[in-house]
C-alpha cells in the first residue's frame, strides 16, 4: 500500500467517524429515521465531513481530483437528467413539505452529495488509481460507497433498511462515478448526486404524517427492497452504458 493510499484510507476513517458519531451526537444517543438528520436543522455533521475533505486536500496537495470544469455535459447528462426528471415528478404526487423543511433538505443534501463525491469519487477513486487498473478501482470506490451505508443502521436502528441503502447506494454509484469520468469533473456528479437525494428526501418529508397511511399501504404491496431497486435501477443501467468504453490507457490519455 503506497503512502497515498495509505492517507486516503486513514482521511476515509476519520470522515465516516465525523458523520456516523455526528448523527449520533445531533440525535442524543437515539435512533431516528434518515429523514430527521437532513430536515430539521444544518446537519453539522455533514459540515464536518466536507471540513475535513477540503483540509485533507491543502494539506496533502491533492490537485488531480478533478475539480474543474465539465465537459461533454449534454451528451453525457441528457439520460441521467431524464431519470431524475421521471424521479422528481413524483413529487407532484406526494406534493412538498413546509418551506422550511425544504431548505434544509436541500441544504442538508447538497453537503451531503459535496462530501460522499469528494471522499468517494475523489480522494478515493485517485487514490486506488495510484496501486491498480482503472476497472479495479471504479468497482472498489463503488463497493464502498454502497458499504458504508449499512451503518446507518446505528443512527436508525432498521439493519435491513440499511443493507438495502448498501445496495442501492452502490447501483447509484456507480453512474456517480460514470459521470465523473465522463465529464472529466467532480461538480457534474456533486450536482446529479444532491438532487437525487433531494428529490428523495423531499418525497419522503411530504410523506409524514398526511400520506403515511397510503405510504404503508404501498409497502406491504411492494417490498422495500424491491421498490428501491428499481428506483435505483435506472442509475445503474446508465453508469454501465457510460462506461461501456472505458479502458485504463483512454482513461488517461483524456486527463
């Protein structure tokens, strides 16, 4: 393991620590659904996370982590602008919750989708791109990325809820990580990813409390997992389609 690695994993470490024993602190030792982190207040643990990153990266003086501008963005984006079309119309089903709720929904995941792109597709990603092939390490950074969500489980106490995130996290990963590569820049993938989760979180606020009968109607109808597989789906087959060419020499030759 080369010394890059070797931060990169240790930064990884302390990041998870910041968020998984933030949440745990903001909620007072109690466990409570995902949705009470992002809409009640300025989750400072999400600040923390992006704190530590963005001193990680002037410290160690990380300059290939691709923060710059986009390129190929509508050829690239035009299918994941239609997935997220088709998932934030259901909001005009759900309908929105209170303005307040709102703002710091969208606050809450835009730091969110800040800081799992900067950890992920970022220091991560070029870090493993330093000890292995280009394929070892888009599948290694999106493995994790999915892994890490089963311990959301300690915040909200539901493990299979939490195993299913994994899986999902992952498929969406994996078009996160398509993007940046194809685009040639984090900021595409940092956007895609705040409003997914956005548009996620902002379907289930407008759940609670007026729709949470026909809510648990649905989802004795449709296992949980099963629902969010093929809401994640989507993701998954695009990432697989943009990525169909990559090779590890074209890879970077396009840097």
């Amino acid at each position: 393991m080369n010394t890059r690695l070797s931060i990169s994993i240790g930064v990884y470490i302390v990041w998870v620590l910041i968020t998984l024993l933030g949440a745990k602190w903001l909620l007072g030792g109690e466990e409570a659904a995902l949705i009470e982190l992002v809409k009640n207040g300025i989750g400072w643990q999400f600040v923390g996370g992006v704190a530590l990153l963005v001193a990680a990266i002037f410290v160690f003086k990380w300059q290939d982590l691709q923060f710059s501008l986009p390129h190929s963005v509508g050829r690239v984006m035009w299918f994941p602008v239609l997935i997220l079309a088709a998932l934030s119309s259901m909001i005009f089903v759900t309908g929105l919750p209170e303005p307040r709720i709102i703002f710091f929904i969208a606050l809450n995941t835009l730091l969110v989708g800040a800081s799992e792109e900067i950890m992920f597709r970022g220091v991560l990603f070029r870090a493993f791109l330093t000890t292995c092939k280009l394929w070892p390490a888009i599948i290694l950074t999106t493995v994790l990325f999915g892994a890490v969500h089963v311990l959301n489980g300690f915040n909200t106490g539901e493990w299979g809820m939490a195993a299913t995130q994994a899986v999902t996290a992952s498929m969406s990963g994996l078009l996160f990580i398509a993007i940046v590569i194809r685009t040639g820049s984090l900021w595409s993938a940092i956007v895609y990813h705040f409003l997914w989760d956005c548009s996620l979180f902002l379907m289930n606020a407008a759940h609670e409390p007026a729709a949470a009968n026909t809510v648990n109607e649905a989802v004795t109808l449709i296992p949980a997992l099963a629902l969010l597989i093929l809401i994640a789906l989507p993701n998954f087959l695009c990432g697989l389609f943009l990525l169909r060419k990559v090779r590890h020499k074209t890879f970077f030759e396009g840097q």
